[in-house]
C-alpha cells in the first residue's frame, strides 16, 4: 500500500512538473508573439514614415517644377507672344 502511496505521488510530482513546464512554454511562446508582433508594428511605422517624406519630396520637386516653368514663361512672354500668339494668351490665363 505504501508503495502506490508513493507511486502516487511521484506520479502527481511528475504531473505537476509537466504542468509547469507547459505554462512556462505557453508564457514564452506568449513573450515571442508579442516580440515579434512590436518588430512587425515598427517596421510598419518606420514604412509609412517612408512613404509619407517620399510623397513630400515629390510634393517639393513638383512644386519647385511650376515655379521654374512660371518662371520661364514670365521671362519669355515676349517671345512667346510674337511667335505663337494662342499659346500665350493659354499661358496667361492658367497663371
């Protein structure tokens, strides 16, 4: 009797080690998720932030674009006028 007593025990030992062992797995599987859950929402944010200079630089260079071509069209007026009268009076109207 005593020895299932002790079979018993070192049984329920056993059990308990292993239901241990399980939650300690089921916690790092848990820390490993959300480690790799930040990595992913950082590089999403490091992406956007990305996206959004590329989208002002385009803004800028297009920017810097229209006031070069306005700036053409103003110092070349005369010579547009003369030589293509239509197209000046277009140029005009869209300044």
């Amino acid at each position: 009797m005593q020895k299932f007593a002790e079979d018993e025990r070192l049984e329920q030992m056993n059990a308990q080690k292993r239901r241990m062992r399980e939650l300690e797995h089921k916690r790092e599987i848990e820390r490993l998720w959300q480690d790799r859950l930040m990595v992913y929402n950082a590089q999403r944010e490091i992406e956007e932030q990305e996206r959004i200079a590329k989208k002002n630089e385009e803004l800028r260079q297009m920017s810097i674009v229209q006031l070069e071509k306005q700036r053409l069209l103003a110092e070349h007026q005369m010579v547009l006028q003369q030589h293509h009268p239509k197209a000046s009076a277009m140029y005009n109207s869209q300044s």
